[in-house]
C-alpha cells in the first residue's frame, strides 16, 4: 500500500454544512447592506473566517476598522454555530461511514485538514470523532488554503511525511494546497476535474479503489 494516511477536508468531503455557511454569510453581508450571492459564496471556500470577509468586502464602499470586522465575524459565526445544533449523526452519508471504517481497517491513519474552526464539535456531531487519530482545523494554522500548512500539520501530527500521505479535497483552494504541499491529491465535488489531482472521485467510497 503506497499510502500510510489520509487528509481528509471536512465541509464538501466529510459532511455538507455549505449550506449553513452561505446562510450565515448571507445574513452577515445583509447586515452590512453588501450584495452577497452563491457566486461569491463559492470563492468562500477552503480558505479562512477572516479571508472570507476581504473577499465579501470587495463589493463593501469605504473602509472597515478592525474593530468593525471582528464584530462581523462573530456575528457570522454565532449564526452558523446556532445552525449547527441541529446537525446529528442522521446528517451523515453512511456511505462515508463505512468507508471510514474500512480505512480504519486497513490500519491507515486518518486527519482532518479543514480550515473550520468548528471542525471538532461538527465531527463529534456526527459520531466520528473515534475514526480520526488527529484534527488540523483552523485554530491551528496562520496560513489558510490554497497554503498547505494545514495538511502539512496533519501530516506532522501523525509522523507521516506528505508522500505517505493522499489529500481528500473538494475545493480548488485544497487541491492547490495538497500540490503546494507534495501531496497527492483525490478531488471530488466542485474539485473533481482540477488538472492538478492526481485522482477523480465520483462518491466517497471510490477511495476504496486508490487504497488497496
């Protein structure tokens, strides 16, 4: 088995919350009388809280302190947080279930590389917190993707080096990152045809295929 370990994303790949994201956003440039769409809602994806906002402050006439900005954050955040209470394990594909059992099986060691800040409490949510040996999130990193220090934390917390490693990304930005990083890359969703992963995953389980 050439692979030792696998990063996994976690929003797109593990489980959906795009939609409480663009929600929580929506609201967010709402307050702030900012046209906000899913258009620009997809350039949100894989990278940072604070990065997000720059971008949605693109369309925003002035400036804005800092001080302005945290509060926006939190604003955004404390709505998201509020809708993931409803999440549970019902929210899960069993599909990605199995498989990570399977993995599991196999005696791989499986991260979480997810720029989330929220990706322990949305993993214990779902009832996987067991499957993952560690979790790289957003709490960790100074650098948010498409900058691999997110999967090269993953890597270093379970004595992997990037090459033992395959990076499971659904958005451009982490397949950028896996690259950046030495990683192989498998992209599914949005990703799947980023000429820059090395592998195509129609559904979840088609990991099951790479890792023999």
């Amino acid at each position: 088995m050439k692979y030792k370990g696998i990063i996994f994303d976690l929003d797109g790949v593990i489980c959906s919350t795009d939609d409480y994201h663009y929600e929580a956003w929506q609201k967010a440039a709402d307050s702030l009388g900012i046209y906000f769409d899913k258009v620009i809602n997809n350039r949100l994806r894989g990278v940072s809280r604070a990065e997000s906002l720059e971008i949605i402050l693109e369309r925003h006439d002035g400036t804005m302190s800092e001080e302005k900005k945290q509060e926006v954050l939190k604003y955004k955040n404390d709505i998201y947080l509020e809708l993931l209470q409803g999440m549970s394990e019902k929210d899960l594909d069993p599909k990605v279930k199995s498989t990570l059992e399977t993995l599991k099986a196999k005696g791989l060691k499986l991260t979480i590389g997810s720029s989330s800040k929220n990706a322990r409490p949305i993993l214990n949510k779902l009832g996987l917190g067991e499957f993952f040996h560690d979790i790289s999130d957003g709490t960790m990193i100074q650098r948010s993707k498409p900058h691999p220090e997110v999967f090269l934390i993953a890597a270093s917390l379970v004595g992997l080096t990037p090459q033992e490693n395959l990076v499971i990304e659904d958005a451009h930005a982490g397949v950028e990152a896996a690259h950046a990083g030495g990683f192989d890359c498998a992209a599914i969703g949005d990703a799947i045809d980023n000429p820059l992963a090395k592998f195509k995953l129609n559904e979840f389980s088609d990991i099951l295929k790479i890792i023999e």
